[in-house]
C-alpha cells in the first residue's frame, strides 16, 4: 500500500489499485509466478502507469471534445448563448439518433471508448475482435457522426 501511495499521491486511489491488483491476482495459478516480490511491485507499477495513461487520455479526449475541464476553454460556459445551447443540443439529439442507427457492437464500441474512456485494445479484448477491428467499427461511427454533422451545418436537418 505504501509502494501505491508513494507513486499516486492520492491514498483513495492507491486503495482502488491495491484491490484491482488483488484481483488480478486472485485470477492466478499459485504457480504461475516463480519470483512473486518483484512480480507484485512490477504488477503495482502497471498499474500506476495504466492509470495515468487513462488519465492523460481521458484529458485529451476532453480537449478534443471541447468538454470544460481544468484549464481547457475556462470562460466557455460564460460565452455561451441559449442559441448556441439550443444548437448544441439539436446536435446532441442527432449525434445520439445516428448512433441508435449503429450496429450495437459499434455503437456499443464507440460508447466505451468515447464516453467510458476503455482503451481499445481493451475493447478488443472485451469483443473478441482485432484492434483493426475496433477501429473500424469506431470509423464507422465517426463516418455517421460527421454525416450529422455537414447535413446540420448544411441546414439540412434543421
């Protein structure tokens, strides 16, 4: 525990790592480890790590959805106009009618990777598929997405 709290800072954390290390081990052969001490510290490292990937993912996705978080757009929420708001929202509805369209392995792909921040090699672990395979199952949802997207800006669907 100590060992997680010296890398996270953040004792709640370190706590949530040592039970999904826990786990993990819990799925293991007693015998599937010959040098168990430094299997523990390398497994706790991972997932110090796995966690800050996911953390600095979830922030770019932020970014590039154009969520407000810490120091990305602060005073957005202050420009935004109830047109632009209505916009947003007719935008939302369309994005999420397009993605009932969807196949549901896709659509419940680009859910995971999109809003849950799964990774896709974990998707792709999760479905049984490629990684080639979730990335065109997230193409696929991007394609609709953009549809949405030029026929709304087109005028289209208004």
């Amino acid at each position: 525990m100590r060992f997680l709290v010296a890398r996270t800072r953040d004792p709640a954390l370190a706590e949530d790592l040592m039970q999904e290390g826990r786990v993990k081990l819990l799925s293991l052969a007693a015998n599937d480890v010959a040098n168990p001490v430094p299997y523990l510290f390398q497994m706790f490292a991972n997932l110090v790590e796995d966690h800050r990937r996911a953390e600095r993912a979830r922030v770019a996705r932020g970014r590039a959805w154009g969520d407000r978080g810490e120091g990305l757009e602060p005073d957005r929420a202050d420009h935004v106009t109830p047109e632009q708001s209505t916009l947003d929202r007719n935008m939302l509805e369309h994005v999420l009618a397009a993605l009932d369209t969807l196949p549901e392995r896709t659509r419940a792909i680009v859910i995971a990777y999109r809003v849950e921040g799964v990774s896709q090699k974990e998707i792709a672990q999760e479905h049984g598929l490629s990684l080639s395979a979730v990335e065109k199952h997230l193409q696929r949802a991007y394609r609709a997405i953009i549809d949405i997207r030029r026929k709304l800006d087109a005028g289209i669907e208004r």
